[in-house]
C-alpha cells in the first residue's frame, strides 16, 4: 500500500457494518475486504459518533491489513 506523506497510511473511504465489542467496528471497504477499525481521533476533536451505515475514512495499519483506523466522517 502507498504511503502518504509523514509515514501514515493514505485514509481509504469506508462503511460502517456492524459494531463489534469493546468499540470495535467492522468497516466494508471497496474491493479490499472487512477489516476491524477502532476509532482513533486527536483529544481536541472531541468526540465521533460512529453507527452502521456510515461512512468514515479508515487508515488500515501497515502491520496488520485486517485492522485499522477510523479517522474521520464523510
């Protein structure tokens, strides 16, 4: 997967599936699977209300393709 500037992972259009436990979500993205997202925003962004069906920006760890971070709303 490319990288974008600073290391990080490009963010990749996502929807929400389902809400897993321990605030997990399973995310659908185009053509590359359902991995589990968590949510992950900076302290001053306050909070992100996340629901089945929407859709949020995900950066998928370079680790681990299976997982990621929703790091935004749509």
């Amino acid at each position: 997967m490319p990288e974008a500037a600073g290391g990080e992972a490009p963010a990749l259009s996502a929807r929400v599936v389902e809400i897993l436990p321990s605030a997990l979500f399973r995310v659908e993205l185009a053509g590359q699977g359902r991995p589990q997202a968590t949510v992950h925003l900076a302290p001053e962004a306050g909070l992100l209300r996340v629901r089945p069906g929407d859709a949020v920006l995900v950066r998928l760890s370079p680790v681990d393709p299976g997982r990621g971070r929703i790091v935004g709303l749509q």
